[in-house]
C-alpha cells in the first residue's frame, strides 16, 4: 500500500501502520494471519468514506466482521464513540488489530468466529454490522447470507458491506437486493490511495 510502506499514516483521522513499518515487521515474525489477514485492505476506506456522510449518532454498537487488523470498527471507536466488537475467524489478525487500537487510543472488543457462527445474542444490541472486502470467494455468499438473516432476525437496523467489485460480491448483492430489498452502489476515494469500489447497503426496516 502507497509508495512508503514503512511509514505510519493517517486517513479519516485513523492513524496505520503500513506493511513494512518496524512494528508490523516485529508482529509478523510472532503471528503469521492465514486468510488474507496480513494487510490493510483498500475496501475499508470506502466503508469509512461512506459511513462519515452517515451522520450516525454517538455511542452505537457496532460490529465489524472478517475485521483483520480492523481499521473500520477502529474509525466507528474514534470518530462515532462507538462500542465496537471486531470479529474474525483467524485469531493471528488480533495482535495487528489491538496494536493499531493503541495507536488510535480506543479500546476494541473481538471474537474469533466465522461468519455464519455468529449467533442472536451475538447480535444483540448491535445497530450497526459492518464488513470490508469479505467476500472473496465463489463459497462466501453462502457464508454471508446465513450471517445476514441473523443479523435482520435479531433487528440489527443497518448493514454495510464494502468491496472491490468481485463477482462474488457481485452474487451477493444479487441475492440482497431479491431477498431483503438491499441497494448497491459505487463509490470511490482518492486517499489514502485513489480506489473505487461497491458498497452493499441493507436496511432493516422493522427494526428502524
Ligand atoms: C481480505 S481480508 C479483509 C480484512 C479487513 N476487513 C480489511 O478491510 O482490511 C478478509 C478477512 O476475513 C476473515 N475471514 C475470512 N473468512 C471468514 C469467515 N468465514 N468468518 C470470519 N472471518 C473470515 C479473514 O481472516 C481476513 O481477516
């Protein structure tokens, strides 16, 4: 990610570590995350971009799934003081992630599960369930849809779900939009590095 990969950077007033800084060379020799859980991914930008037109009022609780080092649940602690809940299924992306919450000050719960592990009490109280750039294989919207139903059966009123534009996004939107009435659209950013990508937005009416 961008032209100095050893330097430490700031984007939507959340301050990261790139790949080849010090302290990320130092956690990588202890942990080695399995499933792509090895780097920021640019899909979390988007999320953030979008969530700052949001207006969300303070103090939500928020879930941010597949998290990895968790960037985004880290914007919703800073800059919506947010409670916020990081989940993965790959414990080793907890260390990247609880050294960047230090970083940015703010104190970030997680829970190693799969996605379509999680369960209603889980999700109870949640009013915001975020992801970025979590499905990634062909397989993952049969892994996502299970999570999603149980995020709407326990009355999570909004969720957001940003990617690159895969295909299988593509089919999960599809589903979304047939299924639960969900929009998509694309949006892009140009900091920290120029990307654009799509945002799946799903709102629980009953529950709003
Ligand atoms: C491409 S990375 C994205 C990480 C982070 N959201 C970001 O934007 O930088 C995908 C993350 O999803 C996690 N993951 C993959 N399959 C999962 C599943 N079934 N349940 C929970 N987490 C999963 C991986 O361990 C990895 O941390």
């Amino acid at each position: 990610m961008g032209q100095k990969p050893h330097e430490e950077k700031t984007c939507h007033g959340v301050r990261f570590y790139q790949s080849r800084h010090t302290q990320i060379r130092q956690l990588k020799r202890l942990h080695s995350p399995l499933e792509f859980g090895h780097r920021v991914w640019s899909s979390c930008w988007l999320l953030m971009d979008y969530l700052k037109t949001l207006r969300a009022p303070p103090g939500l609780k928020v879930m941010e799934v597949g998290c990895g080092w968790g960037l985004a649940g880290i914007f919703c602690a800073k800059n919506l003081q947010a409670s916020v809940t990081c989940v993965d299924a790959d414990p080793e992306v907890f260390p990247f992630l609880q050294l960047h919450a230090e970083l940015n000050q703010v104190q970030i719960a997680t829970l190693s599960k799969r996605y379509e592990d999680l369960t209603s009490q889980d999700l109870d109280g949640i009013k915001l369930l975020i992801g970025a750039d979590i499905c990634f294989w062909d397989e993952m919207p049969g892994q996502l849809i299970p999570l999603i139903d149980q995020a709407l059966a326990s009355r999570v009123p909004l969720i957001l779900i940003a990617d690159p534009g895969r295909s299988s996004f593509a089919k999960l939107t599809e589903y979304c939009e047939a299924k639960y009435g969900a929009s998509a659209f694309t949006l892009s950013v140009r900091k920290p590095i120029p990307f654009s990508g799509r945002i799946l937005k799903i709102s629980n009416l009953a529950a709003i």
